[in-house]
C-alpha cells in the first residue's frame, strides 16, 4: 500500500506537464477575426488558448511562423513545447473576397458624374487589383479626392472601402474616362445569306475607336435583314454586310397579280431571279411562256403593271 501511494505521488505532478506536451502547432490554420489567438496556433493549448498573440493577416492574405517563432511564442505563454525538427512551421491564412469590379465603377461614377463624366463613358482603370475585405463581410465602397480632365478624360480619384473586422483601406486610382458608341453585335456564328432573327443580335456600347463608319447602331437596322458574309459572335453589324431578305426567289412559283381600278388579276408564273421586296424582278408567265417585269410587293407575290409589256417573246423562250 505505501508503495502504491509512493507512486501515485511521484507520477501527480507529471500529469498536468503530459497534458501540456500535447500542445502542438497546427500545421494550417484558417482565421476569420482580425485577432490572432494562441489557440489558433497551437492545438490543445488549454486554457490559454483565447489569448490573443497579434494581428490575423489581413483578408485574403496569409502569414507563415517558422520555428523560432514558434518556439518563442510557446515560451512567452507558458506551453511547454519543443521543436521536434527545425523545418515546423503553422500556416495561418485569413479567407476574403475581392471587391467586384462592378462597385468600383460604380463608386467612382457617383464621384465623377458630378464633375461633368459622359454617363456612357467606359472607366479604363487599366491592370487592377482590387481591395480584398474579409469573406462574411458588408463593404461600403466611395471615392473621394476625385478629379477629372475633360479635355482628356484623365481622371484620379482615391476609393474608400470600409467593411467590419478591417482597417479602414484607401487606394489612389487614377484612369481614363473613353467615349463610347451604341453598336449591334451578332450573338452567335451566322452563316452567308441567313436571315437575321431577334435573338442573333444585341445593342452594346463599344468604345468609339472600335467602332467604324456605316456600323449598325440600332436593332431594327439588322433583324430581319440577310448576311452578305458570315459573322462571328460578338461581331459588330455594318450596313455593307446586310440586304434586305428576299421575298421571291429564283426559280421559285410566284404570283403574277395584274391590278387596275376594278380589276384584280393573278396567274402563276415562275421568277427568273430572287429578289426583295419593292425590287423589280423578271417572271415568266407560266400560261404564255412569255417574260414580264413586276414589283415584288409580297412573300412569292409580284405585281404587273397594266400595259407591261413581254420583254421577252414567247417564241424567243
């Protein structure tokens, strides 16, 4: 029996120091509070683990503690660890999201609308790397200090960006503010000679150097109008490329309408070419053989005007 207690007292005052020697550093470490905890460092640090040891990195940042580091931060707090080697190293790394490029621009218009900025200018801020606030975080976004050339479009302004779990992050920006123009672009691949539908085509601001002479700059200038060359997706329309549809075409049945006051006349015939509507095109009369010009006036409908005469003669068909 006094053995046994012998042994007992011996070995108590060891177990509070075992307990201790479990402490270890965590080889990755994710924080989401601008505070940097012991407990975040080291695993198992007890009761000392809520102790704060610095700052976290900052959002989207990460911060790498050596081994000397380590080691010195297990003696400033008591945790009675010791390097097993000397390459032990804790990743500590803080999640963040970067500021869309969206309320960047938007906050820079608020400031620089006042000052006379073309509301369909694009902002060219040129390489930008955004200001990252922390992951869960609200971001409120300005500019202040903005100035703008209007002879130029040269503009600096400084953004503002306040989140909570941050210091309040400024970043001068300078740019240029660039005319643009409204141009129609094809939405998808078009083949030659199709028919432009709603969907092929949209209205975009591009910038104005890009946009060239004779280029489309309104929907209903390009559906409804035939291809005179492919297009590629994202290609802007110009009126050289595009021809009304036609509404005969050649070899094709067509209605010969013959109309005077009183009188409606049609007979079939067949067109010689395609063509578009208010376009005269040549139509043999399939009755006589004989060849007439007409207006195309409607989809496989071409009206004679009374008193036309044959262009061609039956016998010379």
């Amino acid at each position: 029996m006094r053995a046994l207690f012998a042994l007992f007292a011996f070995l108590a005052p060891l177990a509070p120091a075992a307990a201790q020697e479990m402490a270890a550093p965590r080889p990755l470490s994710v924080v989401e509070e601008p505070v940097l905890r012991l407990g975040d460092v080291f695993e198992n640090a007890g009761p000392k683990a809520g102790q704060a040891i610095g700052a976290a990195p900052a959002p989207g940042r990460r911060l790498v503690l050596d081994t000397a580091q380590l080691s010195a931060l297990a003696r400033a707090h008591g945790l009675p660890w010791r390097p097993l080697s000397a390459h032990e190293r804790t990743v500590v790394e803080r999640p963040g999201r970067a500021v869309p490029r969206e309320e960047i621009d938007a906050a820079l218009r608020a400031d620089l609308s006042r000052l006379g900025l073309d509301p369909d200018s694009e902002l060219d801020l040129g390489p930008l790397l955004p200001p990252v606030v922390p992951s869960a975080a609200l971001a409120q976004v300005s500019a202040e200090n903005t100035a703008l050339d209007a002879a130029t479009g040269r503009f600096s302004s400084t953004l503002v960006v306040l989140a909570g779990g941050m210091p309040t992050a400024r970043m001068r920006l300078s740019g240029r503010a660039v005319p643009t123009r409204p141009a129609v672009v094809a939405t998808r691949r078009i083949g030659l000679g199709e028919v432009v539908g709603a969907g092929d085509a949209r209205l975009v601001r591009l910038r104005a150097e890009r946009v060239r002479p004779g280029t489309a700059e309104r929907l209903d200038e390009v559906v409804g109008q035939r291809l005179r060359r492919p297009m590629a997706a994202e290609m802007p329309f110009a009126a050289a490329d595009l021809a009304p549809p036609p509404l005969v075409e050649k070899n094709a049945p067509v209605a010969l309408v013959l109309e005077a006051p009183g009188l409606s006349l049609s007979v079939q015939g067949r067109a010689l070419e395609s063509a578009p509507r208010g376009a005269v095109v040549s139509v043999m009369n399939l009755a006589s053989r004989s060849v007439v010009e007409g207006e195309v006036v409607g989809t496989g409908r071409v009206r004679v005007l009374m008193g036309s005469t044959p262009t061609v003669a039956a016998s010379a068909r």
